[in-house]
C-alpha cells in the first residue's frame, strides 16, 4: 500500500501530470479502496478466502507433507530453519504446521518437545515447597 501511495504521489510531482490535484485524487482514491477492501474482506469469509487463500497444512504427527511442500515450494531445509527457530530441535518434535495466508508458519510442537511455562515452574515450585515441609515434619 505505502509503495503504491509512494508511486502515485511521485508521477503526480515529477511525470507528465504534475498537479498537486493530479496527486491527491490518486492518494485518496488509493487509500479509500484499501478501505473498502478490507472492511470486505473483513465481514465476507467466503471473499477473504477466495482473495487471500487459505492455510495450508505442511507437518502432520512429525511428517512432512510432500505433496503441499511441492504446492508452496517450499524445502524441507526452510521448514526446519522454521522449527528451530520456534524452540523445536527438529520436525519429529512437531505436532502440526501450517502455512498461514498471510505467509506465518505456525508450529504447534508436541507436549515433550515444548518449553517450560512461568506457571509450570511456579507448580513445581509449590510441590516442592510442600515436599520439603512434609520432609520437616517428619524429621522433627
């Protein structure tokens, strides 16, 4: 949108037309068609789908698909770049991937292969603190 605003203004100052009306008919043409566009996309499901596409699955259970790596082109090599850097070691530790049309990959990995949360450690935590209560019962 920005590169298409910046090339409208640039002919309106230095192509053929060079009327400050010449540019900013196109700008505000340009800007409410965006608008417009995406209020559509926005409201209409069938439209946005049809327009932009939708996601499609690449890692199914730790396999790649073959059929749709060869229908995005995309390698094996990017996938794994990918993997590693959403904290995954590789695609074994993959539970689903999909291609976003908005060209996202997102990785959901599988419950071994993800990290610790801050609510994971604070239970862990709170177990051992109770551990070693119990441990200070009994010693008493």
């Amino acid at each position: 949108m920005i590169f298409l605003l910046s090339n409208i203004v640039q002919n309106a100052v230095i192509g053929p037309d060079d009327s400050v009306t010449g540019g900013a008919v196109g700008a505000v043409t340009l800007i409410v068609m965006n608008a417009v566009i995406t209020r559509w996309l926005a409201a209409d499901d069938r439209a946005a789908r049809w327009l932009e596409g939708t996601s499609s699955p690449v890692i199914d259970d730790g396999r790649l698909i073959p059929g749709t790596l060869r229908h995005l082109a995309i390698r094996r090599e990017e996938i794994e770049h990918a993997v590693r850097l959403q904290n995954g070691d590789g695609i074994d530790d993959v539970q689903s991937a999909w291609l976003e049309p908005s060209g996202h990959l997102v990785i959901v990995l599988t419950p071994a292969a993800q990290t610790a949360t801050r609510g994971d450690l604070e239970q862990i935590e709170r177990r051992l603190s109770a551990m070693e209560a119990l441990l200070d019962r009994r010693s008493q």
